[in-house]
C-alpha cells in the first residue's frame, strides 16, 4: 500500500479528479494548502511569468503594478494550492502517478507542483472493520 | 528521501519559514489545522479548548539533512529557552519516490 501526496494547481482540481477517475481511482481526499517550490534559478522563467502578469495588469502609469508582480515572484509568497491525497495498490502507482502528471502538466515550466509517495503499514476500513490491501 | 511534516504555533510560522529559506530549505507546503496534544487541550477558567489552531508545515528532504531541519524548527518554533506545552511536534517519515509535475523528473 501507497499513500500519494499530490500537490497541484488550484484551477487543476478538476481535471485532476476527473484523470483519477480514469485511471481506475475514484477515492482521495483533498485539501487547500499553501505553499512554494525550491527556489528558480533560471531568471528567464520568472520573466516570462512577469510578462504574463503584466499584460493582465493592463495600463499601468505609475509602475505600482510592476512593483507588486516583482515582489510577489521574487519575494517568499506562499501560493495556494490543492493537495490530494490517495490510498493505492502497490501496482497502480505508476498509472495513477502518470495520470496526474499529463492532467497537470503546464507549458510554465515552474509551479505544477510535486508528487509525494510514501508508504503506509495499514490501513482499515471504518464500515466492515477490513484492514490491510483490502481496505483500500 | 524523507516527508517532515511539522506541527507549530501560528505565530511562528512566518519566523520559522523564514529561517528554514535562509537555510536553503525554501520548499514548503502550508496546512492551517487546529488539534490537540498530550495535555487534552487548555483548560481556561473552567472550559476546555481542544481544538487549538495550529500551521502544519510538509517538506520533502533529503536523508542528510534531516537532522539540520529539525534542529533549525526546534530552535525557532520554541516559544522559549527550555519550550513550553503547545509549542507542537514533528513527524518524519519515508518517502518512496517523488515527481516534479512540470519536468515529469522523479527527483525533487
């Protein structure tokens, strides 16, 4: 048994889910997190992202909008985010963790967010009292 | 490769992030929860709180450097010299594999 930990994109959720459930899983619990990434050492990806930004921005005389964008890319801003996590057999993990990675995948280059897969000793369901691979 | 999952006063958290980005651990995911420990809670003039808020901090390191993160968090998320009840907990566990979603790498 696995426990994956997925942190992804907010406007994401739903794709995620819906990739879940074709990969054969349909069960997770998700939560809204925040957080950040390890720091980007190629400054032409945070550019690209200014950029971005700034077009949305629209007209900007006095430079407060510019301002704002640097110090929320460059600064230690906490991003928000959808943390999944779901309980699977051993050998579903590759599929389920392929799944997640084309749903979520972005031409940003940063911030798609991490996938975490940690073991679990046991686990047992509330209903019948299972526990092990069948409780999953 | 190691899931350090952190349990600390709110007030803290901005002091310890701060200190564990100098420190090079600049990669966290942040969970506001409330719980209770060992005490069953705070008792105030008869009422019972044992729902407490708390931040919950998740990183993912690496095995060495297991023992600076955890030193860098006792110093900081301590309330005082020698601590106080409630300043919180810290749980380390396995991690089998880990993926960046962007590259698809299986690495952090």
């Amino acid at each position: 048994m696995k426990e994956i930990i997925a942190v992804v994109r907010m406007n994401k959720t739903g794709v995620t889910k819906k990739a879940l459930v074709e990969a054969g899983v349909a069960g997770f619990t998700a939560f809204k997190v925040e957080g950040r990434g390890k720091l980007v050492t190629n400054p032409s990806l945070i550019l690209e992202r200014k950029k971005e930004l700034l077009l949305m921005a629209g007209e900007d005389q006095t430079g407060e909008a510019e301002k704002l964008i640097t110090d929320f890319l460059v600064g230690t801003t906490l991003f928000p985010r959808r943390l999944f996590t779901i309980l699977a057999h051993d050998e579903e993990v590759a599929t389920i963790v392929d799944a997640i990675i084309q749903a979520n995948k972005t031409c940003n280059n940063v911030g798609d967010g991490k996938i975490f897969i940690l073991p679990i000793v046991d686990a047992v369901r509330v209903r019948t009292g299972e526990t092990g691979e069948a409780a999953v | 490769m190691l899931m350090v999952r952190a349990i600390i006063r709110p007030e803290k958290k901005e002091e310890v992030l701060a200190e564990l980005s100098r420190a090079g651990f600049h990669a966290t995911t942040v969970v506001d929860v409330v719980g209770r420990g060992k005490q069953k809670g705070i008792k105030i003039s008869g009422i019972i709180y044992d729902e407490i808020p708390k931040a919950l901090l998740m990183m993912a390191i690496r095995d060495e450097d297991k023992e600076d993160m955890v030193r860098l968090i006792l110093k900081y998320a301590r309330t005082s010299e020698q601590g106080a009840y409630g300043d919180g907990k810290i749980f380390i566990s396995p991690i089998d594999e880990v993926y960046t979603i962007s590259s698809g790498i299986p690495s952090l």
